[in-house]
C-alpha cells in the first residue's frame, strides 16, 4: 500500500520536473482510484504531472491502472475489428464536435465505432453533451453500448458514468476543471478495446508520445494528429482546415511514420478558425450539428470540409480508402446521399432505453 508520505515524493518529483517510470505512474494511479490518498494530494498530483508533461510511460501506466481497475469490458460480438476516435481535449481552440460528426460519417460508410468520450471538462460541448442533446442514451450500461455498435455501427461508451468505469473515474472528472493526463491515459480506457483508432491530441509534441503508448498497450494501427491555426500559435485536437496537421501514423508492421496535411494540397481552403467554433448554446449547436450531417451546411464551408477531411482520415486507418482524398470524396458522398443522416437515427434508436423518445429529441432538431 503506497503511503500518504510516498505520494507526496512523487508530487514532488514532479515539480521538480523529474518522471515517473510505467510503474510509479500505475501505482499512483492506482492510488487515485482507490482515494487512498487525500483529495488534496490527489489534485496536486495530477497538475503537477501536467504541468511537468505527461511521457508515454506516465501514460501507459495511467492507463493501465484505469483498465484494469476501473473499466468495464465488453464484448461486441461481431468478429470484426471496431475502430474508436477521439480527442485528448487541453488544446487551445475549441471546435465544435468534429469527432462526433466524423465517426457517423465513418459508420454510414461501414466502420464499426466504438467511441468513448466525456462531458465538457475544458470544451464548451463534450462528446457525451452533444450525443445526449442528439437523442443518444449516455447513461445506458456498457452491453447496450456494445449492441448498438452491433446493430447500427456506432456507439458510445459515456467515460463518467458509473456504468462504465464504476470505481472511481466519474468521481475525479466531475471534480477538476482543468485538462489532466486522464484527457489521455482515461480516453483509452475503452470497454471494447478497439485495435484501430484516430486519435486528436491537444498538442504537438504529444503526437509521438500518444501513438508510442497506443502500440505499447495493442492497437495494430493508428493516426495521432494536431492541428494548428495559422497565424494564432493556437492549435486543435482534430485535423485542421485552419493550417497544416501534423501526423503520426502506425502500420501493422509496427513501425510509425510522420507527415504533414497541409489544407491547399488536399485541395481545400484555409479556413478562418472563428467558422468552426461552436455556439454558445447547446440547443443552437446540436441544430447546427444535424444540418451539417443531412448536408444543409454549406458543402465548401468551414464545418463541412473539417468534417470531411476528419472522416477520411478514419476510413483511411480502417482501411476503407487508399489517400485521404479518397476518404474525403467518400464521406462527401455519404453525407450528401442521406447515409449519414439515416446512420445517426439508427444510432439515437439503438443506444436507447427509450428509443421513442431519444428519436423525438432528434426530430425537435430539424427544423
């Protein structure tokens, strides 16, 4: 059992700028989740590790006490690959969901999703608020997750409730306001386990980091990317239309490689970021978000071309498309044909207790 007096030599390494190893980060961890230490020390903890910079061992180990402590674990029963896509959050320009709205358009396409995301920590909408807002059922247990991604190719796994990590994650999350390892470390603690993902990550200099502890712990591929603004210093956690993207991406043999995206080369327009910024009202930008899947956002504006390029880059690690381009005129497609749009009803009717009324909430969209 770790003592109040080792935890604080942790703190304390930490602000003095030194790192933990994969197994200090999980004892500590481990630590956190049992409340084993006090809440004073545990905040502490997790603003110094931030503030130092998280390494991919302090990662590994975080997400390695979440897993095996506090995750659920499911099994979607489909005898195919599931593939999951994310943001760390922490970044310093908020969007609106671009993540969500790509992985619809994914699963229109055929990929199955198993997301796993929060409610707004440092966003002005999370992954599980605007779900919620759509009609989804975000306080479903773990199985009816897996099921809906059986049936209607998507699903998504609420990262604070209790049906999904019951020991102790909800607790911490509701109770800091500030990005932390577990924007990382907690998002790949997801129930399904998937071996594909694309994952968005706050800054730079975490893109090596992040795919390094997604192959260390069994994904056979992935893409970790940030994007950037021109001119602003300021960046997101999702592939930009606002700048160049940086990117990693890991192969099946194992091995990653780095690349630029750059808006003009794919054949898009350098947007200004002020268009991708969501409303400041979650019943206004859960309207907005519908228009842009059935195809009522201006098809060469800023939302609708950050949506395309996002989604390819998930049908192309899932092997659905050779090039992004590819991937963009794909997902072009299957938003202007409806495929996405149905996707998103059938996804609302089944990740639903009620499905009548999560439809209900839907339909109160569209006008």
């Amino acid at each position: 059992m770790i003592t109040d007096k080792t935890f604080g030599t942790w703190i304390t390494r930490l602000i003095d700028r030194q790192n933990l190893s994969r197994e200090e980060a999980r004892e500590a961890f481990t630590t956190i989740l049992n409340d084993g230490t006090t809440a004073m020390q545990q905040g502490a903890f997790l603003a110094a590790l931030r503030a130092k910079g998280e390494t991919e061992a302090e990662v590994a180990g975080a997400w390695e006490a979440i897993y095996t402590l506090d995750t659920v674990k499911v099994d979607t029963a489909m005898g195919l690959p599931v593939v999951e896509n994310s943001g760390t959050g922490m970044d310093s320009f908020k969007t609106f969901n671009i993540s969500t709205a790509a992985a619809i358009v994914a699963a229109a396409v055929g990929v199955s999703m198993a997301r796993h995301g929060a409610r707004a920590i440092t966003s002005v909408c999370g992954t599980v608020d605007m779900a919620e807002a759509l009609g989804v059922d975000v306080e479903c247990d773990a199985n009816l997750v897996a099921r809906s991604i059986s049936s209607a190719g998507i699903g998504l796994f609420n990262g604070m409730s209790p049906n999904i990590h019951p020991k102790a994650l909800g607790r911490i999350l509701s109770q800091i306001h500030f990005g932390s390892t577990l924007n990382i470390a907690a998002s790949l603690a997801n129930p399904a386990m998937p071996r594909i993902g694309v994952r968005g990550v706050y800054a730079r200099k975490m893109i090596v980091p992040v795919i390094r502890v997604m192959k260390a712990i069994g994904y056979a591929r992935a893409i970790v990317f940030h994007g950037a603004v021109d001119g602003t210093g300021k960046g997101m956690d999702e592939a930009s239309v606002c700048g160049p993207t940086w990117c990693a991406e890991l192969t099946e043999t194992g091995e990653f490689h780095e690349y630029q995206l750059q808006p003009a080369k794919l054949g898009l327009a350098v947007h200004d970021p002020a268009d991708l910024a969501p409303e400041n009202d979650l019943k206004r930008e859960s309207k907005r978000f519908v228009a842009l899947i059935q195809g009522r956002e201006n098809g060469t504006g800023a939302r609708r071309q950050a949506l395309e390029l996002n989604a390819a880059l998930i049908l192309k690690v899932a092997g659905k498309v050779d090039t992004i381009p590819e991937g963009m005129a794909c997902a072009a497609r299957t938003i202007d044909d409806g495929k996405a749009f149905t996707t998103l009803e059938g996804w609302v009717a089944a990740q639903n207790r009620q499905p009548t009324d999560g439809l209900a909430r839907l339909r109160g969209l569209l006008d």
